[in-house]
C-alpha cells in the first residue's frame, strides 16, 4: 500500500514528500510543476507529471501503487488571482479535487490529509483563532478550500472515508534542501531576503496605521519542517483509526511585518530599507491561529517556533540557491 502525495514538488509538498520518505513510508508523488520543481523530489521517489484530474493517470497510479492514502497539497494558492481569477480557482482547488477522489476511492483509498488553509475562517472575530471559531471565507481561495472540507465530510458520512484538514496562515523557513522558489513571488519573508541578495532595492510594507503596537499587520507562521511534521502525524492519527478531524497549525502569537524585516536585519547583518505603502483592500490587523488541538491530540510540537530560526532557515537556501532549484 503507498500514499499518493499530490503538489509533492512544491514549496511545502517537497518537505512533506521528503518527511515521510525519511520516515520509511511507500510513497508516490503527482505533481503538474506549474508550481513545482522535478529537481525537489529524490529521484528514488516514484513520481508522475500530470494534472490530479487525469483519471487515466490516476487510475495507473492506483493501480500499480495500491494507493490508499492521500496526503492532498496540490492547489492554486494567491488570494489576490483568486479574486480575478475565480473559476480557475474554483475548477483548480475544487472540481479537481472531486474527480481526484472518485477515481481513488473506486480503487480503495481509505484515508485524506487535506492540507486546507485558516482562510476558510475569513475575518476573525478573536485571536487567536480556534477551530470553532466561525467560517466565513471571503475570497475564492478560501471558499474553494472550504468546499473541499464540506466534501470530504460528506464523504466521511456517506462512505467512511476519513480525513484531516490542517488549517494554516504563512509558511515559511527552509530545510538544507528545500526551500521556496515561486515565480512571482508573493511571501513576505523571501520577498524581504531579496534585499540583502541585491535582487531588490526595498521591501513594501502594505499599511503603517493598522490598531497593532507598531502599526503593521500581524501574522502567524509556521515553519515549513513543522507543517511537514503535522501532515506525517496526522496521517499516523488516521492509521490508528480516529475519526476525521480539523487542526489548526501555527505559532500562536503572530509576528509583524516590521517585526519579520528586522529579524531578516539580524540575520542577514545587512539593512532592508522599507517602502511604505498604503493598506491593502481586505488585509486584516492581526491573524493568528490557535494549535492547542493539534498539540494535545497530534502530539504536534513545532521544533521552530521562533522567527529567527525560521527566517535564518530561509537564508541560508537562499544564498546556496540564489535561483532557486535551477541552481541544483
């Protein structure tokens, strides 16, 4: 029996691919490298180019791997294309993923690890943010992630296929081989490290007066071996026959984007001048997800809870890798 990782040559697909071939598991990875990079995945690890809603791919790869498990990465992820792109959105991170599930589950697929988003709970109402915290998503992003939850769950109550959603804001950091390499790029972290890379002059920083203590907005971050870590232990929490559940992931106490460019500052020992700019439409003061959940029932514990850790991580890929998986 394998899992099928889909998105597994992705920023985050690529850590969790590497997790659980480390962790001994069988394991085959689709991935279409709109996003992805072939160069992320070990070349012992069975892989296939295509899209999830190939069923005839699926079907060989059912077939030939006895693919029971999912561990489901694969998705379109800007909020902002998402609001001026909403059916590609929707058809991406949602129809697909239906079509990915029939196919599958005709051929025994028993359990899904949904890798969602906190943006399913839209505005938030407290922080830190549980998971009975209210849903409301307010762009096509966070509503086709949405679906997908109400799907499975459906699926869990007609069929029995159990699932996880893991619900988070920003990942960021990087292993010794495997860090972000998007094109554009639209993260906060890599986008202040192109400063002291001499690849940008500034930095911008959306919104100065926001009701935080140094007036930018605040977000949760998680770093990108923790979410790895997450998805291996909720897998394990599925094998040992548990019911479908949602966790939110993160730090818990949320960093400003002032805050994110001086510990860059720190690491890098260099200075990163910043724009400021006027807030962006929709951008609230503070997002912060709770993970007491997942940290008393997954037995999850982030071994890189801090920002320096998280930031220096994505340094050090970003000097070895200044172009990212073309430098391999």
């Amino acid at each position: 029996m394998s899992i099928l990782i889909t998105g597994g040559a992705g920023y985050i697909g690529s850590v969790v691919t590497e997790t659980l071939h480390k962790a001994g598991r069988d394991i085959v990875v689709l991935d279409s490298l709109v996003a992805g990079h072939r160069e992320a995945v070990r070349e012992e690890i069975p892989f296939y180019e295509g899209d999830i809603a190939d069923a005839e791919l699926l079907e060989r790869i059912a077939k030939r791997y006895d693919v029971r498990q999912v561990v489901h990465l694969a998705a379109f992820l800007s909020v902002s294309e998402s609001v001026t792109k909403p059916l590609m959105y929707f058809v991406n991170n949602t129809a697909k993923v239906v079509s990915m599930l029939e196919v599958l589950m005709r051929h025994g697929l028993e359990n899904v690890v949904f890798s969602s988003t906190a943006a399913t709970y839209g505005e938030s109402r407290y922080v830190p943010i549980d998971e009975a915290h209210p849903r409301n998503p307010t762009h096509p992003y966070g509503i086709s992630k949405y679906f997908v939850e109400q799907i499975l769950d459906w699926l869990d109550k007609a069929h029995g296929l159990t699932h996880v959603s893991l619900r988070y804001f920003n990942v960021a950091g990087a292993t010794e081989t495997h860090g972000e390499a998007h094109s554009p790029e639209i993260h906060l972290i890599p986008l202040v490290l192109r400063v002291p890379m001499g690849l940008s002059e500034s930095v911008a920083i959306y919104g100065t007066d926001y009701p935080t203590p140094d007036g930018t907005c605040i977000r949760d971050y998680i770093h990108v071996s923790d979410l790895a870590d997450a998805h291996l232990r909720a897998l394990e929490y599925l094998e040992e026959g548990n019911a479908s559940d949602k966790f939110n992931l993160g730090n818990g106490v949320g960093f400003s984007v002032r805050e994110i460019v001086s510990a860059a500052e720190k690491v890098t020992g260099m200075p990163i001048p910043a724009l400021e700019q006027a807030r962006r439409h929709g951008d609230p003061a503070v997002l912060v997800a709770s993970s007491d959940k997942a940290r008393e029932i997954l037995r999850w514990i982030p071994r890189y809870p801090d920002l320096d850790s998280i930031v220096r991580s994505a340094w050090e890929w970003h000097k070895a890798h200044p172009s990212g998986y073309r430098d391999y």
